[in-house]
C-alpha cells in the first residue's frame, strides 16, 4: 500500500513538473516575442511595405509579408480542406474496408512526419519540370500537402468517434449513407473539423522551409498566382540575419505580428466551435 502511494506520488510529481514546463515556456515565448517585438511595432510597419534600404534600418514594412502570408495560408487550408474532408469520410466503415484504411492511415502518418523542407524541395522539383517559377501558386501547393496529413487524420478521428447508434437511427428512418454523412455527422463533428482546420491552420502560417523554394520572396504585393510572395517567416528569417539592431527588433515585431494572427484564429475557431457544438449529440 505505501508502495502504491508512493508511484502515485510521483507520477503527480511528474504531471505537474510537466505542465508547469509547458506552462513557463509558453509564457517565455510570448514574453520575450511581445516585449521585444511591441515596442518596434508601429503603424507604419503594419500598412508599408519595404521601401529602398528597409533591411539596412531605413523606412518601410511588413505589408508585403502579412499579405502574403495570409494568401498562402488561406489558399492551402483551403485545398487542404477539400482534399481532406472527402479522404477523411471515405476511411469510415460505410465507404471502405479495414485494409484499404489502415494503409491511408499508415500513408498520412508517414506524410505527416516528412520534415517541411522535403515538401518544399518536393515542390521545388515539381516545378521546375512543369516550368513554374516560384510563386503565390506554388507555395499554396507545397504548404497544400504539408498541412494534408495534419488536417486529414484529426478529423477521421473525430468522424469516428460519432456513436454507432446516431447513424442507426438515420439509417432506420430511411436515410442514405450520403444523407446520413452530410446531415447527421457532419453536424455531430463541426467543432472538430473547426479545431482540426485551425491546427493545420497554425502550422502553415508558422512554416518557412516549404515555401522558400516554392514561393520565393519579394517586397511587393502579388497581384496574381504566378508573382512571387514573402510570407512572415521568412521575413522574420531574413531579418533576425542582418547585423543591424533596428532591423533584428522589426524580426520580433513581425514575429508579434504571427503570434497575434495566430492568436486571433484560435478565438475566433473556438468562438464557432462553441456556437456549433449545439448539433452535438450528448
């Protein structure tokens, strides 16, 4: 019994020590990014792009890095979406046997380990042969597969928790599997396919190794999907490198910038996910 207490013991010991790990180097992070970052942030670098000697500590912005930034994002979570809601239906046991499922789910598993770099020289290689130059278009396609996996398997996982017995008593009233699929379990599962959205969401906004290749970097603001696009990460990248002191403080005011982006999407998913969770059947 002592014994018992004590494993007990220690493994609330460890629980703790975990979260307040976590806890602290959240709270680090978000200190130092703000209270490096706030103070070099003004109004000018927000609605500006770079102008002529911005990475030598002369005037300009992060416009062009905002701008781009959120075409890609949106533009992969949106292929993205379309991609994975179909691969994620077609895996429950109305559409598909075990094996052909357990192999998708083995291949999205594999995929989403694949480090971002490989999707950007994936890409990188894809375009070449089909003669696009990095652009708008190519970065959506790289951050497109990268966010694939991430957005794919949370929301089969939440497809499949739907009880057994909702899609019984649709099926019983004489509902179709496409029926069932759109007006009963789609509904049970729209605040997880939101969190599922804004986890693939968080991670292409934050990544910078697919789109170095695929989507270049410039100062101007893209007017179609074949011009090249600067993206926050890798102006943070580009100017945390300089040797000035102003400019490595505007790579923290841009990283302030990110954190607040992503800041204000996960309110904003939770605040949808609480308004759908009354088609939640407890």
């Amino acid at each position: 019994m002592h014994r018992r207490k004590l494993v007990e013991g220690l493994f609330k010991c460890l629980m703790v020590s975990s979260l307040a790990i976590v806890v602290l180097s959240l709270v680090m992070i978000i200190a130092v990014i703000v209270l490096r970052g706030a103070p070099s942030l003004t109004w000018s670098m927000l609605t500006q792009a770079p102008k002529g000697g911005y990475y030598l500590g002369k005037e300009g912005g992060i416009l062009n890095a905002i701008v781009g930034s959120l075409y890609l994002t949106l533009g992969a979570t949106a292929v993205a979406f379309i991609l994975a809601l179909p691969i994620s239906l077609s895996l429950q046991r109305e559409f598909s046997g075990p094996t052909f499922a357990r192999l998708v789910r083995l291949g999205l598993d594999v995929l989403w380990g694949i480090p971002s770099i490989v999707y950007g020289a994936f890409g990188f290689v894809v375009m070449l042969y089909f003669g696009i130059r990095a652009s708008l278009l190519g970065g959506i396609i790289a951050l497109s597969l990268l966010i694939l996996p991430i957005m794919t398997r949370p929301i089969e996982e939440v497809i499949s928790m739907v009880p057994k017995e909702l899609k019984e008593v649709s099926f019983a009233l004489g509902a179709t599997r496409l029926e069932t699929t759109v007006h009963a379990v789609l509904k049970q599962t729209l605040p997880g396919i939101l969190t599922a959205v804004l986890l693939a969401f968080g991670r292409a906004i934050g990544d910078a190794a697919s789109v170095l290749f695929t989507a270049g970097y410039t100062d101007r603001l893209p007017h179609s999907l074949f011009d090249p696009v600067a993206s926050l990460p890798l102006a943070i990248f580009f100017q945390m490198g300089t040797p000035f002191p102003e400019v490595q403080n505007r790579a923290y005011a841009a990283a302030f910038v990110l954190l607040a982006i992503v800041l204000l999407v996960s309110l904003a998913a939770r605040w949808l996910a609480k308004g759908f969770s009354k088609h939640i059947v407890r």
